[in-house]
C-alpha cells in the first residue's frame, strides 16, 4: 500500500541530522520514562494497599484514575500540540508526568494519592500522539520507519526497566522516598529536553495530498467493509487491552499469594515486559507467515491458557513462564496497530490512530476497576478465569476483518 504524502521540499542542512537525532533521543528518552512510570504502578499498587487498608475495588479504582487521564487526554494533547508546538507540550507533559509521583511521595492518604496519579497521567497523555507526530516531521523519508522503530523499542525498555529498579530501590529504603526519586528524575529529564529540543521551533503544517486515487479503486463496497473492519478491530483492541490492564494489575498480588517477595515481583514484572518486548518482533514475523487474523487468534489464544497455566504453579515455574505469557499479552497490540493503517486510505489515518489508542487505554483504564469488584466478590482465580476466557472472544471479533484485509492483501 503505497503511503507516501507529498510534503514541501526540505532543504538538509549540517545541522539537520543533529536536530534530527536530538529530537529522537528526547522523545525515546520521554518514551522510557513515560511506560516506565506506568508500570511502576504495578509495583506500588500492593504496597498501597497494605499501607491504606485499600479493597481491590479502590486498587482497580487507582489504575483507572491514571489510565483514563492519559487516555482521555490524549487527542486533546495533539491538539494542544498543533497550536502551542510540539516541543513545549511534550517538556510540559513529561514535568507534570514526573511531579504527580513527586507528589506521591507526601501523599497521606487514598483520595492524595488518586490525584497525584490523575496529574501523572494527565502529563503522560502528551507523549504518545506529541512525540510520533514530532519524530514524524523530524524523519520525513526513508529514515522515519526506522527512527519510529527505536522511539517505540525506548518505550519497551522503560517498561522492563523501570519496575525492576523500582523495587529494588524499595527494598533498601520505602516506596515514598522511590516514588520522589522517580518523579525527580523524570522532571530533570524535561528539563534537559529544553535544550535538546530547544532547536526544533513550532511545528509547521503543511497540506498533505489525499490519497484518492488509492481510495477510489478499491470502490465504495471496499470502503463500505472497511469501516466494518475497523469497527472489530477497535473492539479487538478493548479486549486485548482489557485482558492485559486486568491481568497486570492482579499479577502482583496473584505473586505474593503464592509467597513472592517484592523483589521477585519486580522481576516478574520485568520478565513480562522483555517477552511483551520480544513478543512484539515475534508477532510480526508469525503475522507475515501465516497471516495477521491467524497471528491475532494464536496469541489470544495463548494469553489465555498462559494466564490458566499460571495460577496452579508456583513462583519460580511462574517466572520460567511470565516471559512467554508478555509475548503473547503484548505482541497482539502490535499486529493490531499496523492494521489501522491497512485499513483506512492515508486522509483518515491519524484520526484513526487517535481513535484506537483511545479506545484501547480507555478498555486498559477500566478494566481494573471492572475486575477489582469481580475480585473482592469471588476470589483471585476466579476473576483471572474470568480474564482467560474473556480474551476468547477475539476470534469472532475477527470474522467483519477477512473481506477488507484480503483485498487489501493483508490477511
């Protein structure tokens, strides 16, 4: 599918390629910190819970709060973006991202530490649409799907790396002075993207040619069928979305039923996130080999008999498989995402993007709660079978895809 736009002449420069890499390294960097503060959540979230005497309702609750901020605020940023430039929306964002765990770190109490994670989430929100749309104008050409391919692999390392240190930082002092260090971190981060990006200027908009004649010669019944197909795939994305909110959530405490120490559930969490990482190369070249909707089935399918596998064994057979469990939770999100672009002619690609990312955290952002009541009414095992088999549904979601991907080629 041919998704070239026509742009205005750039002219190089000396100084164009060290723009260019100073606008990827505070992008990847803001990439690192922004997941990685997210899934630092899921180390603090059973500290809170013995510290405030919180039910797995409120638990849910918390994950929510922060999840619906960044996902509701999303388009909202790209918008900001258009108007303010890319750059000081991305600096604000990243600060305010940081400042909600400094906050933490004196909060006291439930309702304290609620709002310190809605202004964490609040800033995070920027760094999806602001920095591929940054990243996008700096790359124009053959380098941009290569410069987008670090920018989204610094997003992966932040998630394995960041929890790890997280609770190992924990065991040798507490999750307040943690948290304070993190959110210190982070906004010294932003201020050093000042200066990396304080070269780029605002950005400047430029007509894009409409890729009509592409769009025209797939007909009206193609169209037709495609806006279908992007309809399931949206609800694939919820589910998939849903199944992996809810499961990461109850993975640390499902952990620590079975004796793990905080410790080990860093580790857990970082095995999760390198094969998450992993899972995101494999899922592409199983995709290219038997199919994107026989790649989509196959690991949701093994989402779900990874996470049945995992609640009769104990810890150290649970880290020998979380691995392979991340592969199949997180390698889904990435053969769905290339799907949009399959989908949609190259006029309707960005609000389509907008709209799956925010229909995908906003499933991420209410799937704690959802099953946080399902948990304190039946029980740990039987809210993750309820997860396992939730994540089934996938395969009939798949059926409105078939006709549109294969006249596009892509099924």
């Amino acid at each position: 599918m041919d998704t070239s736009i026509d742009t205005p002449h750039r002219i190089e420069t000396p100084e164009t390629p060290i723009r260019s890499r100073g606008a990827l390294l505070a992008c990847s960097g803001a990439h690192v910190l922004h997941d990685g503060l997210s899934n630092v959540l899921y180390v603090l979230l059973p500290i809170w819970q013995g510290e405030f005497g919180l039910s797995f309702t409120e638990i849910g609750l918390l994950k929510t709060v922060y999840s619906g901020a960044l996902a509701g605020l999303q388009v909202p940023s790209g918008y900001a973006s258009e108007r303010l430039g890319e750059s000081g929306i991305l600096v604000v964002g990243t600060a305010l991202a940081g400042l909600g765990f400094l906050l933490a770190g004196w909060a006291g109490a439930f309702v304290a530490v609620g709002a310190c994670l809605a202004l964490s989430g609040a800033g995070s929100s920027v760094q999806h649409p602001v920095s591929s749309s940054l990243i996008a104008r700096q790359f124009e050409g053959p380098r941009l799907r290569a410069a987008l391919s670090a920018y989204n692999f610094a997003g992966d390392v932040g998630k394995a790396l960041l929890p790890a240190l997280a609770a190992w930082a924990i065991s040798l002092s507490d999750w307040r002075f943690t948290a304070k260090a993190l959110g210190a971190i982070t906004i010294a981060v932003a201020l050093a993207m000042v200066w990396l990006l304080a070269q780029l200027g605002r950005r400047q908009p430029h007509a894009a040619q409409k890729s009509q004649d592409a769009t025209a010669s797939k007909g009206s019944a193609w169209l037709a069928g495609a806006r279908r197909g992007f309809l399931a795939l949206c609800a694939i994305g919820i589910v998939d979305s849903a199944t992996r909110g809810g499961f990461l959530v109850f993975l640390p405490f499902l952990l620590g039923e079975k004796g793990a120490s905080l410790t080990t559930v860093g580790l857990a969490m970082t095995f999760v996130f390198v094969g998450g990482a992993a899972g995101k190369f494999v899922c592409g070249v199983i995709a290219n080999r038997v199919g994107i909707l026989r790649t989509v089935i196959i690991t949701e399918c093994a989402t779900a008999a990874a996470i049945l596998m995992l609640l009769p064994l104990p810890v150290t057979a649970s880290l020998m498989l979380l691995p392979f469990a991340g592969m199949a939770l997180n390698g889904t999100s990435s053969v769905l995402y290339g799907t949009v672009a399959d989908l949609l002619p190259a006029d309707r690609r960005a609000r389509g993007f907008g709209i799956f990312y925010t229909v995908g955290i906003g499933a991420s952002a209410a799937a704690p709660t959802i099953y946080g009541v399902c948990r304190d009414a039946i029980g740990m095992t039987p809210t993750l079978v309820v997860v396992a088999v939730m994540v089934l549904l996938v395969a009939p979601l798949t059926l409105p895809l078939r006709t549109p991907l294969r006249v596009v080629g892509a099924a």
